[in-house]
C-alpha cells in the first residue's frame, strides 16, 4: 500500500507513470529528476520512503544510494526499480539513525535536494 501511494505522488508529480505524462515517458525524454521523501506512515519517527525518477543510465542507482546512505547516514532496508524509456524509477525503504518524527522530516526534505545534486 506504501508503495502504490508513492507511485501516485511521482505520477503526480510529472513522473515517468506508464503514459500519463506522456513527455516524460517517451524514450527520448531528458526531463528533470523527481525525487519525493516522506515518514513511512508505518513507522513514521524512524523510516523514510524515497521516490526517484531520473534518467537510466549505468551507475544511476548506486549515486542514489551513495547519497543515501554515505551522505545522509541512512540504512537502505529495501528497494525497487525499474526502467520506463530512458527513465529510472527506484523506490527506497530507509532507516534513519536517529528516531524521531522531525528528524525524519528533516531527512526527507535534504533527501530531496541531496538525490538530485548527487545526479
């Protein structure tokens, strides 16, 4: 249920979703990256989900979990990907080392600037 939901919020967003933005979904599309954090309502004072959609190419996924967890100190507990066109989407399951409810919605708003910074 997580995961649909964060599906949803990248297709809100103007994410690769399967053709409902059409521009980011053509193989040759070079859109910006999209990267949405927020507290995993199942645990929401010590897990992050992370959604990112960016352009595929090798090493994509390793930047991001490099910023992930070398950057941000996080403990990836789990992850999906897949590629749409030329566009990456991975979802992250993290856990932050420190508890609390307004540290993990610190961690989710420097996620979203760090990830694309990382690219």
């Amino acid at each position: 249920a997580t995961l649909r939901a964060l599906r949803q919020v990248v297709r809100q967003n103007g994410g690769a979703s399967g053709g409902a933005n059409p521009v980011s979904d053509s193989p040759a599309a070079a859109a910006a990256p999209t990267v949405v954090a927020l507290p995993d309502p199942d645990a929401p004072d010590r897990l992050l989900l992370v959604a990112c959609d960016v352009g595929d190419r090798p090493g994509v996924m390793r930047d991001i979990s490099d910023v992930l967890a070398a950057r941000l100190s996080l403990q990836v507990r789990y992850s999906e990907a897949a590629v749409v066109g030329q566009r990456s989407i991975t979802f992250w399951r993290c856990e932050v080392p420190v508890r609390g409810a307004d540290r993990v919605a610190d961690v989710a708003k420097r996620a979203e600037a760090m990830i694309p910074e990382g690219l």
